[in-house]
C-alpha cells in the first residue's frame, strides 16, 4: 500500500466543498478513514481526518480522498439554481489537486497526474493522458458503447443559443451510436433484416458484416419495460441467432431513468448460444443517464 501525503490546503478546500452534502455518517462509515472521526463541524473534521490520513502509513490516502470526494464530484444537483456553486466547488478541487500532482477520475478514483487508473479496461483507456489506439474493431466498438454517455453529454448541455439534444428513445441512440461508429467502420448496415424465425423477419439495428457483429439497442421506457427487456433480449437472439453473418450479438440498453432494477442480472443471457448448428456469443452493455 503507498501512502501520500496530503497538503493542508487540499484538505481545507476539500472539507470546505463537501460540507453542503448530506449522508454524513454514511460517508463517515465508508471513506476508509483512519480511526474515529474528529469530534469537529462537518467541513474542519474533514480537513483534519484526511490530512491524518495522509499520514497513516497503513491507509491509502487517495482512496480515501476519492471516496470522499465521488458523490460531489460525480453527482450533479438536480435544482438548477445549485448548478453554478457546483462547478465552482469542483473547479476548486480540481485547482487544489493539480497544484498537489493529482487529478480525479470518475468513480471516486484520485491518482497522480500521469498515472493509468489500473480498473476495468475501458477506465485504464479514460485514465491515459493520451488515449491508446485500439487494437481491434472489437475494441473500437466496445470503447463506443462504454463512452455513449459521456458522448451525450457536451450534446445535451451545449453551449448558449445552441439546440440541445435530448436522448429520449432508442432512435435518438441508434443515430449517436452510428455517427460514432463511422469513422472506425467502413460498412455499418442498419436496420438489415433478419431470415425468418418463427415466421416472422426482424430488422437488426447494427450489421458489421466484416466482422461478423450485430449490435441491437433498446431504450428503457419505464419500470414496466425494464422487467420485459431480459424477454425481448431472449427473442432477439433466437432471431439473430438465425442469421449466417452474425456470429456475435452485443445487447446495448439504454436505461437513463435506472429503471432496471438488477443490470447485472442481464449479464446472465452473455455467452454463447446455439441455434440449429448455428453460434452467437451475446454481451449485454447497460447504459445509463
């Protein structure tokens, strides 16, 4: 475990920041802290934990400092008259961390500039200062779906006098899906359909015929459509499943409410499925809002 030590400066500006925020005990309970919390206000028991914490050669300090920081930096307010204190309060942290080395990435994660976050592959990509080529269209096309968010977001809040662009239904992302995937793929088909399966042909929305991928998408309208998407999923792919240039099936969802209850419980219909000699290897990506 590597321990680093934190400025005074970092510390107050963080205690500062994050004393508007609720759930006080909850953070208390998972930071990761050393020891008990200062008997202090909010903001100076802050600035005091994580500077002992920058001292603790047993505690590692920047774990601590994202966990505290996640659901400020993360999460926007949701009245708009807040907005604006918001991005100053991140600006200030983002300012006090770099004047320290250090930057935060999404997901409570605080590293030193330069350094890759060493997660999950599409955060090590994110990470890099300079992002890295993929090397295969696999890549490309997973890196694409992963970042369909934050592809959203420079289009929803634009600048002054710009339309915004609201991602209100699977059209809405069929079209930003397919706008990313052009540039990195020659021959995107869409809406191709299917041979007949059970009498019936249906259209896929993404076919990469050089590379042997169907992408579906599907847009969560609300609580009662989220429990039927794992059924529907079942039928795509036993239509999919019939087509003799879809070898893999990737499952894109787009739930921006959090309707689905348990995303990961999607993750069950992944592998490989069978249909009358034929194989189809599914994933299934859950994108939120």
């Amino acid at each position: 475990m590597t321990n680093t030590r934190l400025s005074r400066a970092l510390c107050k500006t963080v205690g500062d920041v994050i004393q508007g925020i609720g759930g006080h005990a909850t953070l208390d309970a998972t930071s990761g802290a050393p020891g008990d919390p200062p008997e202090l206000a909010h903001h100076s028991k802050w600035k005091e934990w994580l500077f002992r914490a920058g001292q603790d050669p047993n505690t590692d300090s920047l774990q601590v400092l994202g966990n505290v920081l996640e659901e400020y930096m993360d999460t926007k307010p949701v009245d708009p008259a807040d907005i604006e204190r918001w991005k100053d309060g991140k600006a200030r942290v983002e300012a006090v961390l770099a004047e320290d080395g250090l930057r935060y990435y999404r997901h409570g994660r605080v590293l030193p500039v330069g350094r890759v976050a060493e997660t999950d592959e599409f955060s090590q990509v994110a990470a890099k200062m300079v992002p890295a080529m993929p090397g295969t269209v696999d890549e490309v096309v997973q890196i694409v779906i992963q970042g369909l968010r934050r592809a959203m977001h420079p289009l929803t809040y634009r600048r002054k006098g710009a339309d915004t662009m609201h991602f209100a239904n699977e059209y809405d992302v069929q079209d930003l899906l397919h706008a990313l995937l052009r540039p990195w793929v020659v021959d995107v088909r869409a809406e191709e359909y299917t041979p007949s399966y059970a009498g019936k042909s249906t259209r896929m929305d993404f076919f990469l015929p050089a590379h042997d991928l169907v992408i579906e998408t599907k847009c969560v309208r609300d609580r009662a459509h989220a429990k039927a998407v794992g059924d529907e999923l079942v039928i795509d792919i036993s239509h999919y499943a019939a087509h003799p240039g879809c070898k893999k099936l990737w499952c894109v969802i787009y739930d921006p409410e959090h309707c689905i209850t348990n995303p990961e419980g999607l993750k069950d219909l992944e592998g490989n499925h069978n249909k009358d000699g034929r194989e189809v290897k599914v994933k299934v990506f859950t994108v939120n809002k």
